[in-house]
C-alpha cells in the first residue's frame, strides 16, 4: 500500500505517520526528517540543504529525488510506503507517479489532515523537536512526560530551526500556493481523504483507519 499524508505545518501529520507505519508495518518516509538528518551528518551538501529549510524555502527537486530513489527499493515498495511531507509540488508529484509506474506500482490514498490558519499559527508556537532523535512534541496537543526532555531517548527538546517567523510565514506561503492545489488532482481521482485536524490525536488516527478499511485497504 502507498499511502501520502499531507495538511499544514503543525497539522500533526507526522504524528499520525508514525502511527501507522507502526499499526500497519509500513515504511515512513518523512522528506523533513531525511533532510535534517543530512543536515546533522553535516558536510557541502548537508549545508547547502541547511540554507534552503532555514528559510523555509524547497530543497531543489534533483536533491529530494536523490534521497527518495534510496528508499524506493523493491523491498520498501512489497512493505508498503507513508509518504510524510512529498510531494509538496505538482513536479515532485509527477516525478513520484512515474517512478512509482515504473515499479507498477501506486498512490493508494492520501490522507488530508486539515487545519484553520489559525489553528496552526497557535500550534507552531508550542511545538518542539528533539535535538538527539527528531521526536515531535507539542506543548498544546503532545506534550512532553517532563518538560525540555524527550519521552523517548532523553534528548533536550528545542524550537526547530526553521520555525523563526520568517521561515514559518514562508513554509505557510508554498503550502497555500503550492501544495494545497494539488489535493483538487487527488480528488478528482477519488483518493483524496480529507479530515478533520482540530481533534485528538486518537481520535484522528480511528479515523484514518476506518476510512482505510472503508476503502478496502486494511483489513
Ligand atoms: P517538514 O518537516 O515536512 O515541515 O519539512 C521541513 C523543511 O524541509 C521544509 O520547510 C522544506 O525546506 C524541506 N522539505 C521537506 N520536504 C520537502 C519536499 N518534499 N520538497 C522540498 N523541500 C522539502
């Protein structure tokens, strides 16, 4: 099953990929957490990434190709793949169905997680990272057993480093103009989900699954 998750920054996507590879066994592919990764690895390339998330701005295209090709082996592909935050434009989206047909295979459906502006301007204000394994927490919706510490490694939780004003007002400007367009393309082809986001996390995540089971793909 191929399985794209999508909504606005802080909509808790994330969250909910982490769900359900776990529930269901797939493989998660968050481009934003390869991408910081290579950040942290350091060297040319993890800078030049550097320069583009900071901002807020996309990675180049030809980058986030390379790091997906890695990932769609045919093991991954037999497992089953959460794609976490790509395509974020019609290009990715066009580059990913035709790598996709090349292995016969394809987007399943795609899971919308929707949020008011509003609601994500309040979110992004609690929302932390942590600095040792990448965790998300929220002071609002997930917050963490002790504060300033990661539940799961013990890691020191931080602000992300693209979540200075600037860099969020952009990241929200490309989901608007460049990513929200591309749900009409789902839904004319009948594999858009679209849900509710201002709920709890467990109450999204039920959701989700009975509208897979819905769909015949999980049983
Ligand atoms: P995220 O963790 O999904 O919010 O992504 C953080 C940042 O990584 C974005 O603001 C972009 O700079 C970069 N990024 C993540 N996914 C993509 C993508 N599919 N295409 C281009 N840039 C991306």
């Amino acid at each position: 099953m191929i399985l794209l998750i999508t909504g606005p920054q802080a909509s808790g996507k994330g969250t909910q990929a982490e769900l359900l590879s776990a529930k269901l066994d797939l493989v998660h592919l968050s481009t934003g957490q390869v991408l910081r990764e290579a950040i942290d690895a350091d060297g040319s390339l993890g800078e030049l990434i550097k320069g583009y998330v900071d901002k807020g701005a996309l990675v180049p295209d030809s980058i986030i190709m390379m790091f997906l090709s890695t990932y769609l082996t045919p093991e991954n592909l037999a497992k089953g793949i959460i794609f976490d935050g790509f395509p974020r434009i019609e290009p990715q989206l066009n580059l990913l169905e035709e790598t996709l047909a090349e292995k016969k295979a394809k987007i399943d459906r795609v899971i919308f997680i929707d949020l008011s502006e509003q609601v994500v301007l309040d979110r992004l204000m609690g929302r932390l990272i942590c600095d040792k394994c990448g965790a998300n927490f929220n002071l609002k919706t997930l917050p963490p057993k002790e504060p300033g510490i990661c539940d799961r490694c013990g890691g020191k939780l931080i602000r992300r480093s693209d979540e200075g004003s600037e860099a969020i007002k952009n990241r929200l400007k490309i989901y608007e103009q460049n990513t929200r367009p591309l749900f009409k393309i789902y839904k004319e082809r009948g594999i858009l989900e679209k849900l509710d986001g201002d709920r709890s996390i467990e109450v999204i995540f039920e959701d989700i699954i009975a509208r897979l089971k819905k769909a015949g793909l999980v049983t």
